[in-house]
C-alpha cells in the first residue's frame, strides 16, 4: 500500500466489514468449490492429459477471474460508493485497505491494531 494520508472512521470499516462478510457468505463457498474443482482437474490433466480437461480448466479459470473482477465492481467503498482499489485493480475486492478516491480506511489501519503480547 501506497502512503496515503487517509481518513479513519469506525462506521466506514465497519460497513466495509459488513459489506466483505454478506459478499463472502454469497460467494465463498462457490469459490471454495470451484479452487477445489481446479485441483481436482490439475491432477486430472497430469494424469491422463486430454482436450476436455484442458478446456475445462480453461473455463473454470476464466470463471474464478470473472468471480474476482465481480468482488472488484460490487465491492463500493461506503463513504464514496466507487470501486476502493480502482476500476482497474487487480486481485479481490475484500483485500483492499484504504479507498483510493476518497482516501477512507476500510480497515484498521495498522498502528491503531492493539499489539499481540507473545
Ligand atoms: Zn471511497
């Protein structure tokens, strides 16, 4: 993450919180299932390489991208209702910390995280 001079506010993380649970709890377990299926298929091709599997892999991995932009552009940013990572960020749209338009934590940021007593 980049240094950003950014805006904590409990009700914006805790939306944010919300808003990454209801998206996980629709979607974690179809991607779950789909990780899974990849593996499977993964083994499946080094084992007996064929056409179908490669081309079944091929879809599964497009859906798995396709399920990652989807958590990109239904993920808003609660304060300025925009895509927190950009409309073109890479990777899932539950990982980003800071919203770069409004410059909003969506998590705790680092320093305020109580410290973990070893
Ligand atoms: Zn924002």
């Amino acid at each position: 993450m980049k240094n950003y001079r950014a805006t904590v506010d409990k009700r914006v993380i805790e939306a944010w919180d919300a808003k990454v649970a209801a998206f996980e709890r629709k979607y974690g377990r179809p991607r779950r299932v789909l990780v899974a299926a990849l593996v499977v298929g993964v083994c499946w091709l080094l084992y007996a390489p064929s056409a179908f599997a490669l081309v079944a892999m091929f879809a599964l991995v497009c859906v798995l991208i396709a399920l990652q932009g989807h958590s990109q552009l239904s993920l808003l940013c609660p304060n300025c209702n925009r895509p927190p990572g950009g409309y073109l960020a890479r990777g899932s749209g539950a990982d980003e910390e800071v919203c770069v338009h409004c410059y909003y934590w969506l998590r705790e940021p680092p320093w305020s995280r109580p410290k973990q007593d070893a």
